[in-house]
C-alpha cells in the first residue's frame, strides 16, 4: 500500500467525522462529482414536494372554483311545501321570513356557505309566463368565512332579462320596460342557458318584494355544501337534522348530481397527489441512498484504516451524516427555488381559471431547511450501517 495514500485519505476522513471544519469541506471537494449527485437527490426530492404542494393548492383552488361553478346544491324551503307543485312549477308558493338566513349564519355547528335569499313569482307578461325571480344582494357564510361570490348582484330599479324573454320581446340592455305598473332598466340581457332560467326576469330581492308587496318574505334559501363537511355517511340525513334543530318548519332539499360531482372531483385531485408524491420520494431517496453507498465503496480503504487505529463507529458514521447534512442543507435551498419556478411557470397553464393563485408559498423554504437534511441522513442510513458494521480486517484485504 503507498505510505503517503493511506496516510493523506484518513487524516481528511478523521477530520471531517470529528468536525474539522474546513478539512471536512475539503474532503468534500475531493469527491465533488459524487457530493453534487447526493445533492442532485435531495434537490429532486425537495423540489418535487415544494412542485406538487404549489401545483395541490392551485388544483384545491381550481377545483373548488369549477365545482362551485355548477351552482348551488341545497334548497331550504318552508316544510308545508306542496312538493309536487314544487317540482311543477320549480319553486315553493309559500314564503318564510327573510330572517331565516341571518338566524342560520349565527349557528355554530354549520354545513353551508353561500346561503341566498330568493323570491319567485310567476305571472303572465305581454303574453308570456316568465318567473320573477328577486336575489338577495349579499351571499352570507358561516361567522368568519370569506368566499367570493357565486351569483351576481343586481342593481336597484334594474332587471336581468332571460335569454328567451329578451329575443321573443326584442329587449336590449339600457330598454325600459313596465312590469306590474312599474318601469324597470334592462341591465343586462343574458345568454342562453337551456334551462327555465331562460324565461326569468331577475331583480334585487327588495326590489321584488316591493313589487309584490311581499316585504321580509322570500321563497327559499339557497345554498352550497360539500359532502365533506358533515363527515358522516348520509350528508342529506345530517344537513336535516342540524336544520331541524336550528330552523324548525323548513325542509332542505340536496342536488345529489351536484354534491357528488363536486365530492369525486375533490377525491380524484387529493388521491392523485397522495399516491404520486411518495413513489417519487422513494425514488429520491433511493438515490440519495446510491450515491452513498457508492461513496463507501470508494472509500473502504480509509474507512478500514481508520476503524483499525481506533476510531469509533460514532466518528466514523459521523462523517457520512454530516456530509448528508450538508447535501441536505444544499438540496433543500436549490430545491425550494427549482419548485418553485416550475409550478409559477408552468401552473397557471395548467389551472386557467385560478391562475392568479399560483404562487411561491414561503413556508416551504422553511419546512424544507427543516426536513431535506433530515430525509438526506435517514437516506444514507443503509450505507452508513454498512460501513460501520464491516470488519477492518476485512476492508483492508478487499483493498
């Protein structure tokens, strides 16, 4: 064995598994190409969780967004409904007081957002039967949530005018018309939607009210709920029995078609994610993991001569911890960054509708500093052990 080889190779070895400071960087330096594939992993691995955690809240946003698009999927009505009239006409006759809606949001233990106010009323009108249909300004939430909106607000003394209505009575926006004695702005005309929408004509819910002398009165609550909030197995039986407690003498009725629609697209996204990111985890750390043990396999003479002038398991392991540590340290600053660009860069493709949402989240630059060293030296546990565990004797005559 050269003298000068196996005395230069263990002093950087005993150096840097004692902390020698710069010895140790410069051990490090020594193995460059095999360092920065260690680091290579961490920054894979790092990279990817930031990616896909940027790329889950996007598609939350995203999802959430689509699916409240489909519209609201309970109705609360008064519970003396005829409900065969009910599904004729498509609305209840029968009024309940307005107030409904703020007795409701001052619940606590509470399953829907969004909650609407609304007024129906069908008339005849210029030879038409139309729906009169008022909407409460404001959609109210449960106490301390903020949602953005899901229907429009309809200014005072003006009317949205259904797609039907408007082409069968040649009515533009800015018109006036008369309804019920009373003349009434065509704010906006609006598109076809293939649905009894088509034949409403759409006013404030005071403005409504007002008309039809039906002052505090509405028909019925509409709102939104995701069959997650309730956790249980019969998210109808659930939403019933908390508003049979809280608003006795109504009745709610749930769109299943929409419930489960926005249920399965919630699932699907969350599955998705949960099953992909630890494969690619795996990946990582068993890549991290390779580079180690190649690391050992290069160094089995220094190591063998180390353990046989005394030099404990402690120190020994030392070193390839601390240099996972540093690999750790290194990944998880480039790997915050790679993330980063690549779900800004490429997210808002991906997620049109909410691609304003697509942003770095800083809070992960810190759970990775905290967490890539930690992954990095559980990584390198397996040839860690292996150095370790074998015989000097042995290391030596491999050499």
């Amino acid at each position: 064995m050269d003298k000068n080889k196996r005395n230069s190779q263990p002093e950087s070895l005993s150096h840097g598994g004692a902390g020698g400071g710069f010895l140790f960087f410069k051990e490090i330096k020594q193995r460059l190409g095999n360092f920065l594939l260690g680091v290579l992993g961490v920054v894979t691995a790092v990279a990817i969780v930031v990616f896909f955690v940027v790329m889950t809240k996007a598609s939350q946003n995203e999802t959430r967004v689509l699916t409240r698009d489909m519209g609201f999927n309970l109705r609360i009505i008064p519970d003396s409904t005829n409900m065969n009239d009910f599904w004729i006409s498509g609305y209840s006759d029968i009024t309940m007081p307005e107030k409904f809606v703020d007795d409701l949001v001052a619940k606590k233990a509470f399953f829907y957002a969004h909650l609407t106010a609304t007024l129906h009323k069908q008339i005849s009108w210029n030879g038409l039967d139309v729906l009169l249909t008022g909407i409460s300004p404001d959609e109210l939430n449960p106490k301390g949530k903020k949602k953005s909106k899901m229907i429009f607000a309809i200014p005072d003394s003006k009317v949205y005018v259904g797609y039907e209505i408007a082409q069968e009575m040649e009515i533009n926006t800015g018109d006036e018309i008369d309804i019920l004695g009373r003349k009434y702005s065509v704010e906006r005309t609006l598109a076809e939607t293939g649905s009894n929408d088509d034949v409403r004509i759409y006013f404030s819910l005071a403005n409504l009210q007002g008309l039809l002398n039906k002052k505090g009165a509405i028909s019925e609550i509409m709102a939104l709920n995701c069959m997650c909030s309730t956790g249980g197995d019969d998210p109808l039986g659930d939403l019933r029995d908390q508003l049979e407690k809280d608003l006795p003498n109504t009745k709610v009725i749930m769109n299943r078609t929409i419930a489960v629609a926005r249920e399965r697209q919630r699932k699907m996204m969350d599955n998705y994610f949960a099953i992909l990111l630890p494969v690619l985890l795996i990946l990582s750390a068993i890549w991290i993991g390779t580079t180690s043990m190649i690391n050992v396999m290069q160094r089995k003479l220094e190591i063998g001569v180390l353990r046989a002038l005394g030099f404990g398991t402690g120190r020994v392991a030392g070193l390839f911890f601390a240099r996972a540590l540093v690999m750790g340290i290194v990944g998880a600053l480039i790997g915050y960054v790679v993330g980063t660009y690549l779900a800004v860069e490429f997210g808002p493709g991906v997620f049109k509708v909410t691609a304003k949402s697509v942003k770095p989240i800083i809070t992960l630059l810190y759970w990775s500093i905290g967490l890539a060293p930690l992954f990095a030296m559980l990584s390198v546990l397996i040839p860690v052990v292996f150095a370790i565990s074998r015989e000097p004797a042995d290391m030596l005559k491999e050499e």
